[in-house]
C-alpha cells in the first residue's frame, strides 16, 4: 500500500461515550484508548432528538436540524412519509466545504450521505441508504467489491429471523464492522485523501437488538477498535479525531405512550386501521433487501388487517389472547411483518389537535391550519394550544411519582432556521433520557422499556496527533455536536462555514469563519433519480 497524505482522520462511532469506553478492558479497545489518554477526550453534547438520521447530519454540516431540515427517520408531506435520504440535508458538508478549497476527502459509511455529492475524492454512502447505493463516483462500489470481497450496509438477516443464531449474527456483525475499514484502507490508497472519515454503526446497533449483552457489545468493540488501528497503521494521519452523535446507557424506568396520554386529554383522535404510525423500520427491510426505496405501503395481508381493524379485531387483541392461553409462539409465527402496525387504532392526524408523530423526534406536532393539509388549529390559536400541551406535558408523572419528562419546551429552544418548520413545535425531553416514549396507541399509559438500553446525550469527542493541544479541552469541557464540523475544518486549516452553530473546540487552533453559498436545491440529477425509484415502486406495488 503506498503512503497516504491523510491529514486529519475523523473516525465516528456510533453511540460511542465515555462510560461505554470505560467498561471496555484496555485490551479490548487499545487503539480507541491510547487516543483518548495520549491525547483529549472529553463527553460530547447531542443534540434534539439525539438520533442517527438527525444527528449525524448536524455533526457533518454543523448546523441544528431547523437549518439543515433531517429532524428524524423520517420525513413529511403532510400526514405521509418517506424515509430520509441526503436530498433532506439542506446545508453544506464538511467534505463540499473542503471541495471548495481543493482538499479531497474518502468518505465511508456515513448515515444520510445516500445519494453521494460529487467532490474530489470518494463517498461511500451508509445507514439508511439502499443496501447497494449510489456512491461517488460512479462505480465506485463495484471496485471496492472487486478490491476486498463482499460489501454490504445491512446485515443478511433481520431481527426477527429465527434461523440465525446468536453466534451467526455476531459474525455477520464483526464482518460488517471489517468492510468499513477495509473499504476505507482500499479508497485512501486509491485517492490518497487529506481528510478522511469513517463511520462505524455496529457499536449502536449491537445494543438495540441484544439489550446490553455486554459479551456482543464486546465483541463489536474489539472489532470496531482493530479496523481503527489498521486504518492508523496503513493511513498514519496526522491527527485522528473521534466523534459520536449519542451516547448508551440503561432505560430502566418505563415505557410512556404519549399519544394515549393525549387522546385522554382532548388532544389526539383515533382511527383503525390505515397505513400506520410512522416508522422507519418497515422501510428498512426493504432497504436491506436492496430496493431503494423511500416510502412504505402496505401489502394485501396487512391491508385485510386494516380493514378487520375498524370492525374491532386489531392485530393487538388478537395476539394477547393467543399469549393468554400460551400460544405466544403461534402468535409470533403467523403474524406478518408490520400486521401489527395496520391492525391497530392510529392517530388520526387529520382529525386531531396535537400528536407525536414518531417517538425518535422526542415531541409533540401541533394540527396548524395552512401547515398541514386538515390542519384543525387556526394560527391564532397556535400558542395557547401549544401552552396547553407544554403544561400538562409538564406535570406526567410515573407510577412512582417521578417525572416523565426533564423538559418540556417550546421548539424554538432546540430548532432555528429555514427548516424550522420540519421539527415538533413542543419538544418532550425524558427525565434523564431514562423513559421510553412510545408514539403507539395501546391502552394504558405506562408500560416497561421496549429496549432496556437506548440513547443518552453525552456521546464522546477525543482527538490526538499534529496541532492538538490536551490542555485546551479545560477551556470548553463539555462541547457539543454541533463543534465538531468547525474544528476538523479548523485542524485542517480550512475557514468553516459562517452559518455553523458550533465553535470551534479549543483543542485545535481556529481557522475563523468565512461566508459560503447557500446549500443549493435538489439538482435535475437527483429529481430524475427520485422519480426512476418511485416508478419502480410503483411497478412493484409498493406505490399507487
């Protein structure tokens, strides 16, 4: 491999932080601790919701998600939904902005980066793009293919696939983990880049489907960290940096179900049957499966529970009664993916004053006429609904006398821009992001945790190598996602964007702001492309 001229290597780690690093042993993460106690490492600050789809597009932009317009999984017109795609990041990233000035990057794995921007260098894209996506340039993926072996974003099986065991899903995790870096190694070769950034989602992952399995978290993080020391063997960059967009810890109070909440206080009515609350999670089979995908509709099976729905017999009544007389494994089998979703009672958002739209967006959506299609609250009465919601949100308390909610605010706290319009207008921050909330109609408030480990907001910034200095990090010891665009910017010399809602961390020295065109809008190429997927939806029956 010949030497490469990376100056600043930016490795993300999904839900990585310092208390998850620090149950880790020194020798099942060596590479990701000699960067932490030779250099700086200090908690890093999320953002709201302090989730994947929104969160990496605000560290690699800079930019709260009211600027750059991703406030979840998912994205609206109207009541309906698509799953996020790069078109929904309306502001530059850190790779278009070194483009600019003539510093070439290789970008691997990133979330939201489907489809690619063209720069001098390579992308790669990651989570929540197609399993075979369009990277830059064009036939990029074919050659790393050719150059490594298999290459995949999504794993083979899906969670609820009982022909997979435990030890399998573990290899397919580690060899995911492995193409990352061995993607990575292969395109700084080729294109000998000077800023490099390399994603790893397994260390997120890993905790959703095996609930804190600390044996799997082990095991991916041993991996993760020996793809990180190949890649600093092979790459040698002059500064290394690590970032995360959340943190990981346990969720041990309850499970808050906050539209049932809402239909007992007038807010939110309910239907049967329909398309479903909205979620990524239907989408993301299909996704895996390599479609491209960017909506779900439901197939004739789901639809037939839709319809049973409105005359009483909802997918939920129906699996409690088989669980009663202990036939939960017949209940399992013979269910169909996503039954459950069109089987139940759903908010009625046209019909309603306010609802959670989906529980990753951590608020509450206020039914505004002249914003949404059916919109029920006239403009005038926008603030004394939304003072409503805030008070008696507020005051949600546990079974156990503790409050649900650490903060409830106005979005104006959290979200500001020209994308202000895409986030909740009351945003529900759980008390310590201990509680679960749930969007779900299923009867009584409170329930256990859904996942006993899910995000916390401190995840971990750490950085060692050429112009770092440890001692800066005193001067800001708590910084935010938001920083990290205009410090690896800054590391590089290059002036960050005067739109970024982040300072840079005192680590490196600043390079200053400078003025930069507004985000251009979606380009014919990438309209033509969107209108190509829908059409081959349609031809598959997923779209009417």
């Amino acid at each position: 491999m010949a030497e490469t001229n990376l100056d600043v290597l930016l490795v993300g780690i999904d839900a990585g932080c310092l208390p998850v690093f620090d149950r880790l042993c020194d020798d099942d993460i060596p590479n990701i601790r000699s960067i932490c106690d030779d250099g700086v490492a200090a908690p890093l600050e999320s953002q709201m919701p302090p989730w994947t789809p929104s969160a990496w597009p605000s560290l690699y932009t800079g930019v709260n998600p009211g600027k750059h317009g991703v406030c979840g999984f998912v994205t609206y017109d109207g009541y309906d939904f698509h799953v996020v795609t790069g078109n929904d990041v309306e502001e530059h990233s850190i790779w278009s902005l070194l483009d600019d000035h003539g510093v070439t990057s290789v970008v691997v794995n990133v979330p939201v980066t489907h489809p690619p921007e063209e720069i001098d260098g390579a992308v790669l894209p990651g989570f929540i793009g197609p399993e075979d996506p369009r990277c830059h340039p064009e036939g990029l993926l074919d050659d790393v293919r050719d150059a490594i072996g298999e290459y995949r974003v999504y794993p083979t099986y899906s969670r609820e696939d009982s022909d997979y065991t435990d030890a399998q899903k573990m290899e397919e995790y580690t060899d995911l983990v492995r193409m990352r870096g061995e993607a990575f190694r292969y395109l700084a070769d080729e294109n000998d880049p000077e800023f490099g950034f390399v994603q790893f989602q397994k260390p997120d992952t890993v905790f959703h489907e095996f609930e804190g399995d600390w044996n799997k978290v082990t095991t991916v993080y041993q991996e993760t960290d020996r793809q990180i020391g190949k890649i600093l063997d092979e790459c040698d960059p002059d500064t290394v940096m690590i970032a995360s967009d959340h943190g990981m810890g346990p969720y041990d109070e309850y499970e808050f179900r906050v539209n049932e909440f809402l239909r007992d206080e007038g807010f939110v009515k309910a239907t049967r049957g329909g398309k479903g609350m909205p979620s990524w999670n239907p989408i993301q089979e299909e996704l895996r499966e390599g479609k491209e995908t960017t909506t779900w509709e439901p197939n004739t099976v789901e639809r037939m529970a839709a319809t049973a729905a409105k005359f009483g017999f909802t997918a939920h009544r129906i699996r409690t009664a088989l669980e009663k007389v202990g036939l939960a494994d017949v209940a399992r089998q013979y269910a169909p993916k996503n039954v459950a979703r069109t089987g139940n009672e759903q908010v009625d958002f046209e019909n309603s004053t306010a609802y959670m739209r989906a529980r990753t967006e951590l608020g509450v959506r206020i039914n505004l006429e002249g914003r949404e299609p059916e919109g029920v609250v006239p403009p005038e009465k926008y603030d004394d609904v939304r003072e409503a919601l805030i008070e008696r949100l507020s005051g949600v308390q546990t079974p156990d006398g503790d409050p649900v909610f650490e903060e409830v605010a106005p979005r104006e706290k959290y979200f500001h821009g020209k994308n202000v319009e895409n986030a909740p207008d009351v945003v529900t921050i759980p008390n310590d992001m201990g509680q679960f909330l749930s969007a779900q109609l299923l009867g009584d408030y409170f329930a256990p945790p859904n996942e006993p480990w899910n995000h916390k907001l401190d995840g971990v910034f750490a950085a060692k190598g050429e112009g770092v200095d440890p001692d800066g990090i005193e001067e800001r010891p708590h910084p935010h996602l938001f920083d990290v665009a205009p410090t690896v910017m800054s590391a590089l010399g290059i002036p960050y964007s005067e739109r970024m809602d982040g300072e840079v961390i005192p680590v490196v020295e600043d390079a200053g702001a400078t003025s930069y065109p507004e985000h251009d809008e979606m380009d014919d190429a990438a309209v033509e492309e969107e209108e190509e997927v829908e059409e081959r939806l349609a031809d598959l029956g997923y779209m009417q």
